[in-house]
C-alpha cells in the first residue's frame, strides 16, 4: 500500500487532503493508498475570522474547522512531526501521549505553516499572548473583560490603571485587526461599566516601522492610523518594544507604561520542523525550496516524492512580473496551493503532466472594528462600513464547508440584533479551582456527637426508597 503523509492540517494540509480524498476516491476505497494526516491539534483554525474571535464577534468554535468532521478517508494522527528524513522516507512523529516513533511514507506533503516570531524581548516570555491560534483570541479577550470587571471596583490608582491599559506590539495585518477589535470592543464595554470613563482606557499599538499595513500603499496605512487615533488609542510608529519585565511596557522612545494586557503579533518565522529538522532543500530564511508546480527541490535538482505548500514554502509568485518573486504568507494563497498541490500529485501519480501555481491577487481587505474596515485593489481604495461589509461577506465564502459558513451567519445576525456577548470565561483556563476550594484540606472526620438537622434551605431529606439527590434539591 502506498502511503501520503501529509505533515501539518492548517489551510493548505487540510485542503490538500480533501482533495486528495476527491482525487483518489477509487485507491482509497480499494486500500491502494492511505492518507494520513498529522498535526497536534484537531482542527484547521481559520485565523482571519481570529480578530472577530477576540471580539466576540465570531464564537471561538466556529473559526475552527474539525479534522474528523471533513476527512472521512483520512488517518488522522493526534501528534507533531519534529523531523523529515527524506532520504529514509520517515516523519518523526512525537505524540501527545507516549514514547516518539517513525512513520513511513512513500510521499510527503509538508504544509507545517509558519511560527510567531518572537525576538528575545525581556518580560514577552512571561507576560505576552499571540495572535495565531483559536486559544490566544479567546485568552486576549477573556482578559481584557477580566480586567474591566476587576478595573470597575478599584479606586483610582496605579492598579486601576495597569488594568486598564493594553498593547499590541505589531503592525501587521494580525495586529492592526486584533488591536482595532479590541479598541472597539472595549468601547462597547464602556456602555455596561458606567463606573469606567473612556478618558481611562489606554489602548497602545507599537510598530518598530514607520507605517502600519505594509501590504497596503502608504496613504491608507496613514487613513488607518488617523482611524484608531480618532477612537482614541495610541499608536507608536519608529518604535520598538525594548522590555515587558514585570508587565512594564518600555519603548525604544523612552516611554514606559504597565500594561495589564501585551498582545505579540510581530510578525512570522519558518517552523523549526522545515527549518532545521529535514534534509530537504530550505532556502536562507528557513523555507522549503519548491517548484512552480509544488514539487520540492528546483527544475535542475528536483526531489522525488515530497511536495510543499502554505506559509513554510518559498513559492514562486507567477502573478507578480519580478524576478524571484514569492507568494505572500495569507490564506488566500495557502487554500488555493493546497488545492492545486493535490491536482498536481494525483496528476503525477497518474503519468499526467502538472501545472504550475498561478493566482494574481484579490486585493487585500482588513477589519478595522464593528462597522469599519479597509479594502484596496491596485489603485482602488474602499474604506468604511462598505469595506468592513466586503471583509465580511469574502471571509464567510472563503472558511471551508458550509456548516461553519452558515454558524458563522448565524452568529453576527445574533449579535446585530441583541449587541456583543460580554461575559468572561477566563475562569475555563482553571476547571477544577472551585471544586478543590471546596473540598477539605484534610482527612474526613467522623461526627462525635448526634447528627444535628440541617440548617440550610438547599439541602433535601431523601425518603426510603427515593433517588438520591446532588443536594441542590428545589424547594416545594
């Protein structure tokens, strides 16, 4: 039986895997191949949908696609790979529970993505949160309501407010949409905290460039800027995070301030699995070698059996008229390469001839907070509730399958008709807190004297014969 193995289940493995599933339909079903998957999460997060997921804007299931939910030919395996030896043909599979072993395969598919980048900042380690997964979004959030129900009962003050100060440190797309959601959200926030004024908030974005948004042109970054000025924050242009020891912030300007939130969105680094922890061709900034079709290795010195996609190979960008031009790291790019990567192996297999990735771009889109966003297509700029409306209507086309596109409807129509969901459950991240708070710190006892009655309301006397109660019986 010949074996695929796919390293990495984000845009580009779980799109290459559904279809591949399509493509071999036939050897699937008559155990020629097998298809096996292995990431250590179980589910495709969607990460555009990440800044609504802070917000609340989008509910934290519904940016994540499940795995086992859409690849029913697929071994899927609960792990990460932390090396590929080609020359062997063996990924080293550490699991999440039990010793490492080798898998083999005939052919690999690595579409292992990208890793935050994260310099050696002193205090980042220990105090900051990212931006690339379903739990970070949820954390930042919780956080921030966290702090304004401990903000809202504390005197004026240092604490109060260290509470409420947040920054993001990255200019990004990343970061300037999670700062702009949560700018907004902590405006909505103000509507039920009367105790809090807007004059307290100090929301902080830091960008060691002198513009945010790159992939724009510079006169809407500098729109953008005035946009979340307006509302209030602070943006830090030309300066760079030097400390967050102890939870203070310290800038390259000399400016210092706690912050009870630090969001890291600093951009993006080649996955140590590609790397370092392979023998396949990388090139200087750590990223897979591939041909225009996907193969690895170049036309001169191809690689048999391995393909790549997504945010950890250098893709050569056929749309783009400049000599060594690559595919920017987004998952416009990413879900369409998994997609051909998949038509050009099943063509491959089969003595067919490949083609190579083409795909000019859309255009790029942001969301700048409830009702407010950016659009920009060449010289064609779009800016306000119509761009915030485009961003919504292409990312609820572009996530995978139609349960997670009408749950995601689903959920702003919600909120357009009864406002944001504001509750705090900071408290999930420690499940068992109030149940070992509850119980004895010692050895049980055995009553030294006559049973007494008991003296609260909530507690029930079973009759004979009656069920136990959990003794938080209703009252008749």
């Amino acid at each position: 039986m010949e074996r695929i193995v796919i390293v990495g289940g984000g845009y580009a493995g779980f799109t290459a895997a559904r279809e591949l599933e399509k493509g071999l339909r036939r050897e699937l079903r008559r155990g020629d191949v097998e298809l096996v998957l292995v990431d250590p999460r179980p589910y495709m997060t969607y990460q555009p949908f990440l800044p609504e997921v802070l917000a609340g804007s989008v509910e934290a299931r519904h940016a994540a696609v499940a795995h086992r939910s859409h690849l029913r030919r697929t071994r899927l395996v609960d792990g990460s790979v932390t090396r590929v030896d080609h020359a062997h043909h063996v990924v080293r599979v550490r699991p999440s529970s039990g010793d490492e072993y080798e898998l083999g395969y005939d052919t690999v598919v690595v579409t292992a993505g990208a890793v935050t980048r994260v310099f050696p900042v002193p205090g980042v380690a220990e105090h900051a949160i990212g931006m690339k997964h379903v739990e970070e979004a949820v954390a930042v959030r919780d956080q921030l309501l966290t702090s304004f129900d401990r903000a809202a009962s504390l005197p004026a003050g240092p604490e109060r407010e260290r509470l409420l100060t947040a920054t993001f440190v990255g200019g990004g797309f990343s970061g300037v949409e999670g700062f702009a959601e949560l700018l907004s959200l902590a405006h909505d926030l103000l509507r039920v905290y009367p105790e809090i004024d807007a004059s307290e908030l100090q929301l902080h974005l830091v960008e060691r460039n002198t513009r945010i948004l790159p992939e724009v042109t510079e006169r809407p970054g500098r729109w953008v800027v005035r946009q979340l000025e307006r509302r209030g924050a602070h943006v830090h242009l030309g300066s760079g995070l030097e400390s967050a020891a102890g939870g203070v912030v310290r800038l390259s300007t000399g400016e210092e301030f706690a912050s009870g939130l630090l969001v890291w969105t600093a951009g993006n680094a080649a996955n140590p699995v590609v790397a370092t922890h392979t023998d396949l061709p990388v090139d200087a900034r750590g990223y897979l070698v591939v041909q225009p079709d996907l193969r690895v290795g170049t036309v001169d010195q191809p690689v048999d059996d391995a393909w790549a996609a997504g945010d950890g190979a250098a893709v050569p960008d056929l749309a783009v008229p400049r000599p060594g031009a690559l595919t920017v790291p987004n998952a416009q790019h990413a879900v369409r390469q998994g997609r051909r990567l998949a038509r050009n192996l099943v063509a491959a297999r089969r003595g067919r001839s490949t083609h190579p990735y083409v795909h000019g771009s859309l255009g790029v889109v942001a969301t700048l907070g409830l009702g407010s966003g950016i659009f920009q297509y060449r010289r064609l700029v779009v800016r306000g509730p119509l761009a915030w409306l485009m961003h919504r209507g292409y990312h609820v086309l572009a996530i995978p399958t139609w349960e997670r596109k009408v749950r995601v409807l689903a959920v702003w129509l919600t909120a357009g008709l009864f406002g944001r969901d504001v509750v705090s459950l900071a408290s999930v991240q420690r499940p068992r807190a109030a149940f070992v708070a509850a119980a004895p710190s010692g050895p049980a006892e055995a009553p030294s004297g006559p049973a007494e009655a008991p003296t609260t309301a909530t507690t029930a006397v079973a009759e004979p014969g009656a069920p136990a109660t959990d003794g938080r019986a209703r009252a008749a």
